[in-house]
C-alpha cells in the first residue's frame, strides 16, 4: 500500500488474517464465511478467527458445519472468536443456542500513531544507549536494522540506530 492510499475493509482484513498464527504442523482454511485453524493434535483444539452470514439461518449452517469439520479433524475443542468486524452481530446468539459458552472477554488496547499534525511514537521504555527512533517503511531499511528475511514481510516496524 502506497503512501495516500485508504485502506478499505477487505484489504484490512487480509493484511490482518497474515498474523493468525498457524503453527508448521497446523492447518489453515479461509473461505468467505470463515478462517478456521486446526491446531496441531498435542494442542487437542481449532479455532474460528472470523465468520460471516448474511442472517441467523446461515450462521446456524456455519456453525453446524464448522462442528463437522473440527470433528473429523480430531480436535476436542472449538474456540471461536466473536466480536465486532470479525463476526455478525448474532453469533454470540447463534453459537450460545449450540452450547457454546463465553469463556474470556477480550479488552483489545489500540494506540493512534497520528496525533493532529503528524505522526507520533508510543512510550518505548528506551534506554540511554537509543539515539534515534523512526518508523521503518521499507523492506530495504528493516533488513539494514537487523530484521534479516523477515523484513520483506513487514509494513512497518521501528528502526532503531
């Protein structure tokens, strides 16, 4: 993504599922109703990061397919996250009427990296010995500071020198 450009939800949505993390032994399986992650056997569980339903019906279906899947699978558990941009509104509903239970409410913490004018840096708790703090845009300056092959991956990160 360029400089100016807007991000729209789609494309917010996919940078975002590239951090689900999936183990080497896990697998992953992202259609448009849902990205479900087998966790490997020794975890015994999969996980639902995101589902989508035009209504309570389709969700119903969803669910009852998911189960299926996870299931056959050979997981023993079903975590399935919910909130807003990552599931429609009744699925808590839907899910509670197949048994599922709330068991953690996520506080999400979030920091604007824009204030006013121009951009701005979180409290870094740095230490003397950091002279000077930038925000890293390319693949180029993060492999110089030291990322390695990781870099190329990175939208942005912070350059310390």
């Amino acid at each position: 993504m360029s400089a100016g450009e807007q991000w729209t939800d789609e494309a917010v949505r996919r940078e975002s599922e590239r951090w689900v993390y999936v183990p080497l032994d896990g697998v992953c399986m992202g259609d448009e109703r849902r990205l479900l992650v087998h966790l490997p056997m020794r975890l015994v569980q999969s996980r639902v990061w995101r589902s989508s339903a035009p209504n309570e019906e389709r969700a119903d279906e969803l669910v009852g397919e998911t189960l299926g899947a996870v299931r056959a699978a050979g997981a023993g558990k079903l975590v399935w996250h919910t909130g807003e941009g990552i599931s429609p509104l009744f699925m808590d509903e839907c899910l509670a009427r197949r048994g599922f239970e709330t068991t953690e409410e996520l506080k999400v913490l979030a920091f604007f990296l824009v204030d006013g004018a121009g951009p701005r840096l979180p409290r870094l708790g740095a230490t003397l010995a950091l002279t000077k703090v930038n925000i890293a845009t390319s693949g180029l300056t993060l492999e110089q500071a030291g990322f390695g092959v990781v870099a190329t991956e990175l939208r942005h990160a912070l350059e310390v020198l």
